[in-house]
C-alpha cells in the first residue's frame, strides 16, 4: 500500500486529473504494427491562469463564438432528443469544477487519446509509468479519472502510481455526501454510496477466513469479504426502510396540499445553471445557493404569487448532471418525485455556457428516466447578465423560452406571467361579474386572486371587468354575467 504524503490541516489535497478518449473508429497503426496513442499534459504551475482547452482537431474556436452558437441552438432541444455527448476537453473542464467543488487543488490534467480501454489500468502500462513520473513531479496526493472504473482497475492503479485513486462516481457521491444537510439528504447519499460499494468489495479469500467450530464447519469458513458483503446488504435494508418512511411523510404531506388545488412548478437543470438563485429571486426563502456544483441537495417548497395573484409552489430540486450516477437516481427518487408530481417544469440552463445545448440535452435524458419527459415546461435561459451588451440585446422570448438574470432580476416579470400562461390546471379566464355591495366577501375574493381591469360603482352593486382563475370564477358564477358591451355610468 502506498502512504499519503503529509499536509497541513486545513490545506487542500493536491489532485491531477486523467481524461480519456475513445476513438469511434480503429486508427491507423503505426509502420510497427502499432496503434498510436495521443495524449496532451497540462501541469498547473503556482499563480497561472486556467485556460480554456483546445479543441480536438487543433482548431481554436473563439469562445465568443462557441456561446453564441450554442445559445443559438439551446432552445431548440426536444424531449425526446438523443443525449448530445460532450467532447473530451469539456468533459475534463466539468471535472475540474467538479473536483474543486470537493475541495481539491488541481496540480495538473492529462488527456489521452485512445481505441479501446485497457482491462487492466484503462489508460495502458506506458501511460501508467508516463502518469508515475508526472504524480512524483507535481506532488499530487490523489488521482481523479473522469470515467468509471472496474474494482481491478481501481486496485491495479493505485498499487502502481502510490496514490489514492477515485473515479468520476466517486467523486460525485463525495461531493453529494459533503452537501448534504438534513436528515432525508445524509440517508439518501449513504443508500447512493453502500450501493456503488457493494460490487467493489474485495477480500482476501481463505486469509481472512473465520473457521467455525463443530462437526462439519472444519472447512475454511465465512470469508471477511462475505461478512461485509452481508453487513452492507443489512444496512442498506435498514436504509431503505427509512427512506420508505421519508416517502410515506411526504405523501401525507402531499394529500394535505392536494386537498387544496395548488399547483406545483419544479426547478430542474444541470448543476450550477442558477436554480437557488433563482429560487430565492422569486420566493425569498433564502437557500444556501453557490457557485459550487450540487450545492443544493435538499428539497425546498416555498409559495409563490403569480401577476394572476394565484398561489402556487415553487420546489427546487436537486442540480443534474452529464452521466448521473444511477444509484443517485434512484437513492433520490424519495426526492426527485415534487417534478413528477409538479404541473409544469422550469428547465434553467446557464445560457453563458460554452456547451448549454449540451447541458439540456443531459437533462432532457434524465427527465426521460424520472417518466416525467412529457410534462409540460418552460426553457428559461438565465444569467444573460453575464452576455455581451450586443447579444444580450439580441436574445428573444418565444412561446416556450424566456431570457432572464436570475441574480440581477432582469425580466423576472416576463418570467412570472410565462409561468401564468403555461399553467393548464386552473386557468385564467376573462369575465365581467356584477356584485352587490354588501357582497364583501366575493370583492374580498376578487380583490386577492384577481388581477382587476375595469372597475364600476352602478345602482348599489360593483361591475367588474377581471382576468381570474377559472376554480374562483366558478365560486362566484352567480355574479358572472354574459359576454357583452359594458355599460358606461352617465357622466
């Protein structure tokens, strides 16, 4: 086994990233018979700027351009729309977020190029001992790999480059069980966790046997490898049955807020696209909201007014990303089921992102897995703050998309009465109502729930021209008059 080097408490663990390619088709060998491998090394010196990777043909794509492509062709992604996949330089830059978000200090990324995974160490022995000298060089205590690995990988690497080793899943439910803050959020990442552990036990046979004692258990006994298999089967039962009780106080609580007709309106997106900011735009909750990726796990409910004067919930959910990891999926379904109960979706995308049309396309096929891809939603493009003033001024609302700046509050009118619009459940209609009076509760009503756009004192009673929701205007249908030309009081 290796040692970790020492650290002073409270400073980052140095970590170097490996990204791996794979080549759709065979390339050509080399005059040796040879499959040749690329690779680019990137070693992060003290105080130097990031910059964006190049591109894999070579070319550099201004990043100006990049945005404004993909901001051309964001709106444009469908639900049932393959999964767009993200080419092996973002992919990495993803992992840097992701691993600073945990924490880290990157000392350096690789990139390699290759045909086909090596069973044994996926990147191949000369890549390994090319990776040995590079760790020794940067001091680098941890190796990130964006892609998953197999248990015999896993071991075979770490034995070879004398360094801790994780995979892109691990990472992710590191960062989840760092996030999470209540109760429900800690069981969930433990269920995400014990479940991905349990396949990538590894024992060590007849060494750790436990021999029994009496006629017949003289063989070599239980295995410590099958104790812990046994142990994490147990506390994964005893896990889930809590989470089944989570679910069951969520469904009580669900049948309380469903014997008053108010709909729910879901944030989802990819993480970091500005959901709790916008979350706490909209609603003033005041959720913990950063620039981190998954800094919000847990679930919030909180009532918001609509320009209608409706009431709905606004939940915000739980950020996505490219390649969630099942066993989150499903270990927050408890979670995750306020979208599938919700009336419509608000898919926020950052719309300053180089790879946005990407990022929608990675939730559009989460969506899909959570059934819930044909439910009605609205694409709202956020951070336009962040746009070049000339494209910013460029941008368009459609039926289906909205622009908006989620930390600024730019244009969040438009978004509230697109919201008012989509809603199908109880919608809002136009009427005239004539009430008397000494009818204060119904004005009461109208004045609270309605937006109000003509008002008339007639002979004792209030003639009302309102935009209202249908469920009210059936509450008050004996006030409601016939569809005609209103009446003008004599001056």
């Amino acid at each position: 086994m290796f040692s970790a080097p020492e650290r002073a408490i409270g400073e980052p663990e140095k970590a170097f990233l490996v990204g791996v390619e794979f080549r759709s088709r065979p390339s050509r060998t080399t005059a040796g018979g040879a499959e040749p491998d690329s690779s680019s090394v990137r070693v992060q010196q003290p105080g130097a700027r990031r910059r964006n990777a190049a591109p894999a043909n070579g070319a550099q794509v201004p990043p100006a351009a990049r945005q404004a492509r993909s901001a051309a062709t964001t709106p444009r992604v469908a639900a049932d729309e393959d999964t767009v996949p993200f080419d092996a330089e973002e992919s990495l830059d993803e992992l840097k977020e992701l691993a600073t978000s945990a924490g880290a200090n990157i000392v350096g990324t690789l990139l390699q190029r290759r045909d086909r995974p090596d069973p044994a160490t996926l990147i191949g022995s000369g890549k390994v001992e090319e990776l040995q000298g590079i760790i020794a060089s940067s001091g680098a205590e941890l190796v990130i790999f964006d892609h998953d690995l197999t248990p015999s990988q896993l071991r075979n690497l770490e034995r070879k480059l004398s360094a801790r080793v994780l995979d892109r899943t691990q990472l992710i439910l590191d960062i989840f069980a760092r996030h999470a803050r209540t109760r429900e959020g800690q069981l969930q990442v433990e269920l995400a966790q014990l479940e991905y552990m349990l396949p990538r036990l590894a024992g060590r046979g007849a060494e750790m046997s436990q021999l029994g004692g009496g006629i017949g258990t003289r063989g070599p006994g239980e295995t410590q490898l099958e104790t812990d298999r046994r142990r994490i089967y147990r506390r994964i039962r005893h896990v889930k049955e809590q989470l089944e009780d989570v679910r069951r106080i969520r469904q009580q609580q669900r049948q309380r807020r469903e014997s008053v007709p108010v709909e729910v309106v879901a944030l989802v997106g990819y993480t970091n696209a500005g959901k709790s900011t916008l979350f706490n735009r909209l609603t003033n909750a005041g959720v913990y909201a950063s620039s981190r990726m998954f800094a919000t796990l847990d679930p919030t409910l909180r009532g918001l007014r609509l320009p209608s004067k409706r009431e709905v919930l606004l939940s915000d959910t739980v950020g996505f990303i490219r390649n969630l990891p099942h066993t989150l999926v499903s270990a927050f379904r408890a979670t995750l089921e306020e979208v599938q109960r919700a009336s419509l979706l608000l898919h926020v995308t950052d719309a300053t992102s180089p790879t946005a049309h990407e990022q929608m396309a990675q939730v559009e096929s989460v969506l899909r897995e959570l059934e819930v891809g044909s439910k009605p939603r609205l694409m709202v493009m956020n951070k336009i703050d962040l746009l070049p003033p000339e494209k910013r001024e460029g941008v368009t609302d459609t039926d289906n998309t909205v622009y908006i700046s989620a930390a600024t509050g730019l244009r969040m009118d438009a978004l509230l009465e697109s919201i008012d619009r989509h809603l199908q459940q109880d919608p809002i209609k136009k009427a005239r109502l004539r009430v008397p009076q000494s009818e204060g509760k119904a004005l009461s009503m109208l004045e609270g729930h309605s937006r109000i756009s003509h008002r008339e004192y007639l002979d004792g009673a209030v003639e009302l021209e309102v935009e209202a929701p249908e469920s009210l205007l059936r509450r008050l249908s004996e006030f409601v008059l016939p569809h005609r030309a209103r009446r003008h009081s004599k001056s």
